[in-house]
C-alpha cells in the first residue's frame, strides 16, 4: 500500500460533508456535519497499528475499587440471564470475565495478542483471537456482549454493533463504555485532552453518536451515563508532599477529613456530570430489539 489511505466519509452515517477540526489536525481528527461523529480520517496502516500495539502495556492486576464494579454491574446482568453465556470484546487480561466467571457464567473473550490469549485461556476463558467476526459465533449465543474501551481504538464502529447484534439473543444486552468527546475535561482541554490521540484512538464518541450508531442496528437504548472527571489531566505536578509545617497526627486526620470532603465532592460532581451528559467515562447498555 502506498500513500495514506483516507476516509471519504463518514463512518457512522456515511455523509460526505466532513469538516476537519481546527487545533485537531495532529491527529486527523474530523467533524461528520450530518450526524456529529468525530473520528480520525487517516486509516492507520497494519504496520503503524503493529508497532504502536506492541508496545501496549497491559493492566497486570487490578484494584479493590475495580473489582466492586465489576460485581455491581454483574450484579445488573443477572436481569438477562438466559443462555448463560457471556462475551467480552477485547477484554485484557481477563479480569471481568474471571469475576463472571466465578459467577458461574460461560465466559467468552477476544484479544489480538498471543500473549493475552494465553493469559486470558489460562483463567478458564474461551478465547478468539484478532476482530470479531459473525463466522465465528452462531447467532443468538449470548446473553451479554461487554466492550470496555475499546469502541473507541477501532474505525469501523458500524460492522462492530453490527456483530454485536448477530450474537446476541433476542433481548440480550450490550454494554460499551468509551471516552466522552463531549466531556467538560475536553471542552476545556481541547486537543491537549490525553484522549485526543493517533493511532490510539480513531472513534470520539458522544452520547447522542454512541446511541445513534447502536439504534441503526437495531438496539434500543437501556441505559446511558456520564461520568467522572480526571484531575490529572488538568494538573501533572505532581507536588503532593503534604504540609511540612504540620504535624503528623494533623496531617493524618486533614487527610481523613479531606477523603470525607473529597467523597462529597465527587458524588456531587459526578451527578451535575451525569445530568449535563459532561462526565469523562461514557458507559451505555443497549438491548437488541
Ligand atoms: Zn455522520
């Protein structure tokens, strides 16, 4: 292949009126004036996309807070179980669907790296490697179909839900959580926003553009959110040395009673997200009509 190959339209609603971003242009980024989607225009090439995931690093272990999610959101799929099987599209190292699977569902996952396959094989997880594709499942297999962060690295969302819905049995849910290109983080930011990356990232979605592509294959709508807002992508200082001047009781219960104000703070904070569709994270259950 030579020269860089270029979309021509959009990805989700195939308009052909494009805007390119201004301040975005670094990494490619363009406006669908049809639909409002925003995605990279440059096709990345096999080559820069294998180099640039070699050097991936992986979560190795995950937390306390990490793993209280994923038991809440089980928790909530307990609702669609049915066939008992379970699918997550790009899923790491493995770590939710081992907590699925200690929950007695037929876990299922996709990964593109040798290694991963092994990693995630060696935890009892049926294992696919490379894209999703409707050959490899038969149709109506799972109740669930997960996908965390991972919509946004790939420029084919459209054959993507698609698939989704193959899979999925009539009723079975989706749940997609992908940076939020509308997030207050990024209004202020603009392209400096840590998301904002090629050959990363190549789909920027938005509620209304997540909904949009999930409704034209045939989902309705359960569930969408907003929220969270990462400090750090406002502030890389560093500097949290505490006071000097105070002493160490005192340091230890400012530290308590900043946690306290902190947690507030945060609840407050991720509802007005939430309401204003603001927040960092998006997180979307669909149901396949
Ligand atoms: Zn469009």
């Amino acid at each position: 292949m030579t020269g860089t190959e270029r979309f021509d339209s959009c990805l989700l609603c195939g308009g052909r009126r494009l805007r390119f971003m201004r301040g975005y242009e670094k990494d490619h980024i363009f406006l669908c004036l049809s639909c409002g989607f925003v995605f990279c225009q440059v096709k990345p090439s096999e080559e820069v996309l294998n180099k640039h995931y070699s050097q991936y690093p992986r979560a190795r272990s995950i937390g306390e807070i990490t793993l209280k999610r994923y038991d809440s959101l089980l928790d909530s799929f307990e609702l669609y179980r049915k066939n008992n099987n379970m699918i997550d599209v790009g899923c790491g190292d493995g770590h939710f669907l081992a907590a699925a699977k200690k929950r007695g569902w037929n876990v299922f996952g996709t990964e593109f790296t040798q290694e991963a396959i092994e990693v995630c094989e060696g935890k009892g997880i049926r294992m696919t490697k490379g894209s999703m594709s409707e050959q490899l499942y038969s149709p109506g297999t799972f109740d669930i179909v997960t996908s965390f962060e991972v919509i946004e690295h790939i420029n084919t969302p459209q054959s993507e839900a698609k698939i989704f819905n193959f899979i999925l049995r009539q009723g079975g849910v989706a749940y997609v959580t992908t940076p939020n290109f509308n997030s207050i983080s990024r209004n202020i930011l603009g392209p400096k926003w840590n998301i904002i990356e090629y050959p990363e990232h190549l789909s920027y979605y938005t509620p209304k553009t997540l909904t949009r592509l999930f409704e034209q294959n045939n989902f309705k709508m359960v569930e969408i959110s907003t929220t969270g807002i990462s400090f750090d992508r406002f502030h890389n200082s560093g500097s949290n040395q505490g006071n000097a001047s105070l002493g160490a009781d005192e340091q230890l219960r400012q530290k308590a009673e900043n946690k306290i104000v902190f947690k507030m703070l945060k609840s407050v904070i991720n509802h007005a997200l939430n309401l204003t569709s603001k927040g960092d994270s998006l997180k979307a259950l669909f149901k396949k009509n």
